[in-house]
C-alpha cells in the first residue's frame, strides 16, 4: 500500500508539473493582447452571425468554451470598435457582467467579463462598426462581376478583435464552429471547411477542428463560385474571374504534393484558394484551408503563381507552427520564405530558384539600407511593445530569415537540414512558440554542442543582432550574368531583339532593376517599344517598370501608372510607387491627386501605409 501510495504521490506531482508547464507556455506575455491566458483562456469558438449589407455589419453571439485555468472570477477578451450588447454564462445564459478597460492606439480595449471558478462558456453578443479594420466592405461596381456586393475580412496581424470579441493573440489557440447567414444570392467561406455551391437558404455552417491562432479567423461573402484543380485543391471566385484562375493555379496540386515530399504531410485535409476583389491589401493570405489571393497574380501565363508557393507554405510555418507573438514573426514568414524557395525550386527549376535568390537577397540589402545597418529594426527577433503590431511586417522577417536558414542548410548539408525541419514542424504542430523557444530546439537537436558547427552558423549573430551577418550566402544566376553583360552593351547595340533573349519575369525584373541610373526618356521609349512594359508586363512587371517611370518622369506612362494605383490596393507594391512620387514636388501634387480618387477602393491597412507617405 505504501508503495501504491508513493506512486500515486509521483504521478499527483508529474501532473502538476505538467499543468505548470502547459500554463507557463500559455502564458507567453503578449504586449499586443490585454487577455491573460495564465488565468483563463480560450479553447473553442461557436460563432453564430448574420452578415448585413444594408448596415455594413456583422451581428451575433461568439460562445467561447474557456479553461478557468486560476479559478478566478474574471475573463479578459480583446475588442476593438465592437458594439458589445450583452454577456452571459454557460448553456443556460445566466446574464453576467461586463466592462470595458481604457483604449489603447490600435490596440482597442480590454473587455472584462465576470466569471465563476466554474464557469465553462462565456457568450458575447455583438455587432461590428464601420470602423472595423479588418473587414472591408465592397460595393457591387467595386467587384469584378459588378452585380453583387463582397465582404471580406483580414486578421493579421491584430485586428481580428475588430470583428469577433476574442483573445487576441498568435500564442492562443482554439478550435471554432461557425453558422453564417448572409443574402441568399452570395456564398459564405471560412477559413475552414467550405461549400463547394451555394445553398438555397443563405445559411452555411463550418468546422475547423485544428487549433488555430485569432489571425487565422477568415471570412468572405460574395457572388463566387468554386472550380476543382484535383482531389484535394480548387478554387473559388467571380463569374468572370473562375476559369482564368482554374488555369492559372492549374500546377495547385503539384506544389502540395512537393511540399509534402519535403517538409511532411499536409494536415488540414483540402488547400483551396479564393481569389478577391483588387482590394485586397496583400498578395496572399494564409487562412487555413483557403488561402486568401489578391487578382494581380492573375498574369495569364502562371508567371506569379510562385506567390502560391509562398501561401501554400505556411501550412506548415506559420499555420502549423505559429509565431507565439509578433515579435517572432520570422518564424512565420522566414521559415516559410524557406519553404516557398525549396517548393519553387522542385516546380519550377534550379535556374529560375536561382534567379529568385538573387532577388531575395537584393530585398534584403534594401531593407537593410532603407532602415540602416545598425538598427534594431534589422534584427530577427524583434521588439514591438507599444507599437502598431503591423509594423512587424517588412521584408527583414522574411528576408533575413530565408538567408539565415540557407545559411544553416548550406553548414549541415540539405539532407540534414530537410530532416530537422520536418521533424521541427512535427514535434511543434498546432503549437505557438517563441523565438527562444525554436532556439532551445536547434541547439538540443541540430548542433547538438558540436561548437564548431555552432561558430560557423553563428545564430545568435542572425537572430539578436542587426545588419547582415558576414556568413551570409551570395547567390549566383548565370542567366542574370547574361543579363548583366547585355546591360554593358545594350547602349552600343541596340535595344532590338533583347525581348527573345529576356523572356521571363524574373529575367525582365533583373533587367528593368538594373537599368543605368542615368537613363533618358528616348532609351525607354525604345525599351518600352521592345518589351511593351507599360501596358503589356504582368503587374510585377509594370511595377517594377513605373519606379523607373516615375524616376526619370516618363510621362508616355503616367496614365497608366495612375490607373495602375487606382486599380490595386495591395500595400506593399503601392507604396515603392507613392514614395518615389512624393520625392519632387510636381509629384507630390500628382500622389495627392491619385490617391483622393483611389483611397475609397483602398483597404483600411493601405490606406494607414499610405497616410504616412503622402502627408
């Protein structure tokens, strides 16, 4: 009996020991959350909404399944322009109360519920304002069919809060079930298992029994309609949008099947993609099971779809394993810039994974001059308190941690390095963590105490301080040294005949990048009769082509370029464009006068970048 006794004293104490640790790692502190996990956190959503045109809002009762980890009396949420209506407590809806906590720029307010130690459902009923950053609201004529209106909403990286009251963190995970009514003419998506066609009810229901972080919540409502690519991917949009798509993401499967062969298998069941109205603020977005796409990648020839690559990844870095908080962010995107480079490389070839290189490393050296070699901004592992968690999100992340995972890979051998990261994403599924937390694993499983190895890679160097490490690889194209040679010599022979020698668009974007500086407007009206840049190049193309334009004011594209601006509202491509405008003061009249024709079709995040750009 003793014996039994200790054992049963042992197996108390490991238990504990185990709560402890699964609340300690609960309780990563999240600068940009006002919800303490420690306390009491979110396991399951069902959501139950009603999507309204006519009032621009989404109204109903978010029931949240809670762990009352402290057995206290007090819940906090994050919330953000939010009518909040009233509160209740468990099945019954015994009617609780609520309050509100002081707001916070960007950050929104605390909502305070009051709980039982028991308390096991916490119900919040609410509507969304106009205010609400993460949904934008579109307009019949702002769609591409022009018949019905289209809402969609956008997470990432803290405006989630904007749309459902939630904890608002990448380190809190839950599972969600949802019932969504909308107009009977449109279809509802979720960032879950979807409808293939619409029903006659308007009313369609949706699981997501993966953990997922608050970012990843994802809604769409429009007049779209679904085409399969195979067994397990498809895609959804517009009438007059759906077979180009179907054609252009036509090689869908082959990159899910590449990426599995790489990192491990595909755990969320189907990868379909929806491609959105031109507002979309960005190239892609994650959401599981349906990847968010902006209209641009649609070049007609799948000369962009390696932004499918990069989407695609993130279903196993970001999704899979996710950033535990915004300073972390490289886990995400560095790690599934990784991902996107090595899916490229097995779809599209060695030359062309290459070239890509090249132009990664570029980025980065930009990025780097933009904010200055020294500053804290280069780091990896970053520090975001009190600031716009959107901030987060420049190309260092992306860049900087793509270049230090070749680096890793380039000191252990490939083979190696595909091993740790597949047994990476495995040991971490459907977790959270920090930076420390991905270091603590390297150095158990990869360097294993080799010092040597640890010199040679230098991780503390990459990931803590700023600037680019000596160690960094300097990728080589040779189809970029041909390029580069034609670049000596084009002046002197002849634009002629360049446009069968340079035929690809990382071929052409290597080639408009690196025009001389000292171009005049009768060399690129001879380029642009060559190539037809202006109105012909694919939309990385033309906005590559347009800096130059703007550069040396070559007018013949001005109307094109202000059509360009007017057209998209994908932040990161409009910006380059915007600042190099505002740098003369003729151009700054000319942004100005865009930009109050275009800002109204612009997503709220654009338009937040672009504020700070055209003053």
């Amino acid at each position: 009996m003793r014996k039994l006794s200790l054992l049963i004293i042992l197996i108390f104490f490991a238990a504990c020991q185990k709560k402890q640790t699964e609340s300690k790692h609960r309780s990563v502190e999240d600068p940009h959350s006002f919800s303490n996990p420690a306390e009491a956190i979110v396991k399951h959503l069902d959501l139950d909404i009603k999507v309204d045109f006519d009032t621009q809002s989404i109204s109903g009762k978010a029931s949240w399944t809670i762990e009352n980890i402290s057995k206290g009396t007090e819940i906090v949420f994050d919330e953000n322009t939010l009518n909040i209506t009233k509160v209740t407590l468990g099945d019954e809806e015994r009617e609780t109360q609520f309050k509100l906590g002081k707001e916070v720029e960007f950050h929104g307010k605390p909502l305070h519920v009051t709980i039982e130690p028991n308390t096991n459902k916490v119900n919040i009923y609410y509507s969304t304002s106009k205010e609400s950053v993460a949904l934008q609201w579109l307009k019949p004529e702002q769609t591409a069919d022009k018949k019905y209106p289209f809402v969609f909403s956008q997470g990432q990286s803290i405006w989630s809060r904007t749309w459902i009251p939630c904890q608002d963190s990448p380190s809190i995970r839950f599972t969600y079930d949802a019932r969504v009514s909308v107009p009977k003419d449109l279809m509802a998506l979720m960032s879950a298992v979807n409808p293939q066609q619409k029903n006659a009810t308007g009313t369609y229901t949706f699981k997501q029994d993966k953990p997922i972080p608050s970012y990843l919540m994802a809604i769409a409502v429009g007049d779209v309609e679904f085409k399969s690519i195979d067994n397990r991917t498809g895609v959804y949009a517009e009438h007059s949008v759906i077979d180009k798509a179907k054609w252009e993401f036509g090689e869908l499967g082959k990159m899910v099947v590449a990426a599995e062969k790489l990192f491990g298998p595909y755990r969320w069941g189907r990868y379909d993609v929806i491609v959105l109205p031109p507002s979309f603020p960005f190239g892609g977005m994650e959401n599981p099971n349906l990847t968010f796409l902006t209209p641009t990648v649609l070049a007609g020839d799948r000369s962009l779809t390696s932004l499918l690559a990069h989407e695609l990844g993130h279903s196993w870095s970001g999704n899979l394993v996710t950033n535990a908080t915004w300073d972390d962010i490289w886990l995400n995107e560095g790690f599934t810039t990784y991902v996107e480079h090595r899916i490229g490389e097995e779809v599209f070839g060695l030359k062309e994974a290459k070239m890509q290189d090249v132009l990664s490393r570029k980025v980065l050296q930009m990025a780097i001059d933009d904010y200055g070699k020294d500053s804290p901004e280069t780091r990896l592992k970053i520090d975001s308190k009190g600031k716009n968690a959107d901030d987060a999100l420049s190309d260092i992340p992306y860049e900087k941690g793509y270049a230090f995972l070749q680096t890793v890979e380039a000191a252990v051998g490939r083979e190696k390095f595909d091993a740790f990261i597949t047994a990476y994403f495995k040991a971490h599924s459907f977790q959270s963590i920090t930076t420390e937390d991905f270091v603590a694993y390297f150095n158990e499983h990869l360097i294993k105490g080799d010092k040597a190895l640890a010199s040679k890679i230098r991780l503390e160097d990459w990931i803590y301080k700023p600037g680019i490490p000596a160690n960094v690889i300097t990728p080589v194209s040779e189809e970029f040294r041909a390029i580069d040679n034609i670049q000596k010599t084009w002046r002197k022979t002849g634009i002629t005949g360049l446009s069968q020698k340079i035929k690809s668009t990382t071929e052409k974007q290597h080639f408009i990048d690196h025009l001389p500086k000292d171009l005049t407007v009768a060399e690129m009206t001879a380029i642009d009769r060559e190539f037809n840049f202006t109105n012909g190049g694919n939309f990385v193309i033309r906005r590559q082509w347009f800096i130059i334009a703007i550069q040396h004011q070559y007018k013949v594209a001005y109307p094109a370029i202000e059509n360009f601006l007017k057209s998209y509202s994908r932040t990161y491509s409009l910006t380059p464009l915007y600042k190099e405008m505002v740098k003369t003061a003729e151009g700054k009249v000319w942004a100005k006068q865009i930009y109050a024709k275009a800002k109204l079709g612009y997503h709220a995040t654009t338009v937040e970048a672009l504020n700070g750009i055209i003053k």
